[in-house]
C-alpha cells in the first residue's frame, strides 16, 4: 500500500533558511509562489524579462530575474515551466549554474522519466506534484481548503531530499490533504493515462459519440447537449465528494439501475485492450516521442486537432447555451 503523509510528516522550518526559485510564472508557478509565501518562505521568480508572465509575477510582489539568475541564487529551483520547454530551459540556463548541493525540483515526472532533463550526479532531484490545476491550488489555499499531492525522489544526494520535497509540500498546502509517495515513472504514466483515456480522452470521446448518436436518432442538438455535457460537472462534482457508490446513492433509483447494467458495456474488452496498448506506449516512450517531436515543428498537429473541437456540432450548440448560461463558475 502507498504511503501518504501529512502536516504532521513535514518540516516546514526546513525551508527557514531556503531561497526558492520558481522557473515559471504560470498556472502552477503563480499558484505555487503565492502558497510558499503566505507559509513564510523566501520565494524568486524566473521569467523571459519584459515578458507577460515577468510583469505579472512583478505585480504580484515577487523578485522576479532572468532563470540563470534564479539557479545562481536559489538553493531549491523548481521547474515549473510547460513539459515541452523543459529540455531547452534546463540545457540554456539551468545546467550550466546548477552547482553542487542544490536541489531541483519538478511539478512532473515525464522529462526525468523520458530522459529529456539528466541532472548532475551532485544535486537532489525531487516531485512535488499537485493533483489539481494551479488556479484552483491557489483558490483551495486561500480558502483553507487545500489539495492532494504526489511526491517522489530521483536523486539523494543530501540524505534529506524527501524531508525537504515534504516540507515544500506543505509549503503549498498539499500535506494538509494528503501527499502520496511515489516515483517519476509512476506519475507520468498514471497522469498521461489519465489524459489519454479517463478524465480528458475517456469522457470526450464517450459525451462526443454519446451526442452524435443521440442527434442521429433524431433528438434534438441542445437536448442532448444538455444531457452529456451540462450535466457532467454535476456528476463529477458527486463523484469527487462522494465515491462512484456515493454518486450513484444520490442519483435516482432508475439513474442507478441504468448506469450500474451499462457501464460495462462502455467498459468492454474491446476498450481494455486499447487501455493496454496506450498504457504501453506510455511505458516505453512511443508517446513522449512523438509529442516531442511536435514540440520541435511548433505543434501543428495539435493546432489542427483543436481546430477540429472548434468545429464539432456538440461545441457548435454548446457555445450558444451556455451564453444563456453567464452564472457557469469558470476556473
């Protein structure tokens, strides 16, 4: 069984006399900033000067200086820039300051994993990795809500680099609702699993054929919209409060017969087999490197697919209810 740890596993005073750099002013870099300062710690921000994202964290109230500097400067730097970016930031400003004792830190496992990033033998490498997006990692912290977190140990060279990746951890709030250790292929598989087949490939591709079908056999786009999309936050919301058996327990009688005697039919073997198949090149690098390569021709793939969500009849429809809709929480 996994370990979790919580407040009570994690040191914060082992940051007293830590300076943080945070590589990355974005969805977790902002969040993850903002958290470590209001735990009292001494936090930097890296940025591309005059940038965007440099006058926001300026704005903000952060030191903020080009990301060699940061390295130069911080005993804990923690690369928080897209996955994407990694290997140019860490070859260009990252590996030629990166001195002996240091600790460098990631929000995800897959530029370790996939050998992208080889850090030096001579520094702690660690994974301090929320499990929620960085705007509501913020929101959640303001709130005194908070959120769960993986973390994992590549290199330990201090002896400390899990009572340090612990301490950061509750920096940011996570050990307040549970850290789970793990390792670096481990988060990396299970979160691109995740996005390849549960929470974004899984139910996109279920909701969007759910709402072809139902179209095709005559019922009308917005009725089925409001079906398969509208009612999904509601359910997810259920499911993440309650446990599928605590969702199903507040559905009606006849919500729970259907979905109960269904769902192995959406689950067959047909779609085990796929899961395996995805799970193995996940495993062995057949998807890092074609989304690698991706990166270096400037994403056009990607474009293109987005282009076609733009145009499916479901967001065609869906954009025009939910204008109706202006009280919708959006993230």
């Amino acid at each position: 069984m996994a370990k979790i740890y919580y407040d009570k596993d994690a040191n914060l005073s082992l940051l007293k006399n830590k300076l943080i750099g945070i590589i990355g002013w974005g969805s977790q870099g902002h969040a993850q900033s903002q958290n470590l300062r209001d735990s009292g710690c001494n936090v930097i921000v890296g940025e591309v000067p005059n940038s965007v994202p440099w006058k926001a964290a300026k704005k903000a109230g952060f030191e903020v200086l080009k990301a060699d500097e940061v390295v130069r400067r911080a005993d804990i730097i923690v690369l928080l820039v897209p996955d994407d970016f990694h290997a140019q930031v860490f070859r260009d400003y990252i590996q030629p300051n990166l001195t002996e004792g240091k600790v460098l830190q990631f929000a995800s496992g897959f530029n370790i994993y996939y050998h992208q990033v080889v850090p030096p033998p001579n520094v702690d490498v660690t994974m301090v990795a929320p499990r929620i997006h960085g705007v509501l990692l913020r929101k959640l912290f303001v709130e005194k809500q908070y959120a769960p977190a993986s973390v994992a140990v590549h290199q330990n060279v201090s002896g400390k680099a899990l009572q340090l990746a612990l301490a950061y951890a509750k920096g940011i709030g996570c050990t307040k609702a549970g850290v789970l250790e793990s390792t670096f292929k481990e988060e990396t598989v299970c979160d691109l699993f995740n996005e390849h087949c549960g929470i974004l490939a899984g139910v996109m591709g279920v909701i969007k054929v759910g709402w072809e079908e139902l179209v095709r056999a005559g019922y009308t786009k917005e009725a089925a919209y409001f079906e398969l999309f509208h009612e999904l936050k509601a359910v997810a919301d259920l499911i993440n409060a309650y446990g599928v058996p605590g969702m199903l327990r507040r559905c009606s009688m006849t919500a729970q017969y259907g979905g109960m005697l269904s769902q192995y039919r959406m689950g067959n073997d047909a779609v085990r087999t796929e899961m395996r198949k995805i799970i193995k090149e996940l495993e062995d690098g057949s998807f890092a490197q074609k989304w690698i390569l991706e990166g270096k021709l400037g994403h056009p793939n990607l474009l293109t697919l987005l282009s076609l969500e733009d145009e499916h009849g479901s967001e065609k429809v869906g954009s025009k209810l939910r204008e109706m809709m202006p009280w919708l929480t959006k993230p």
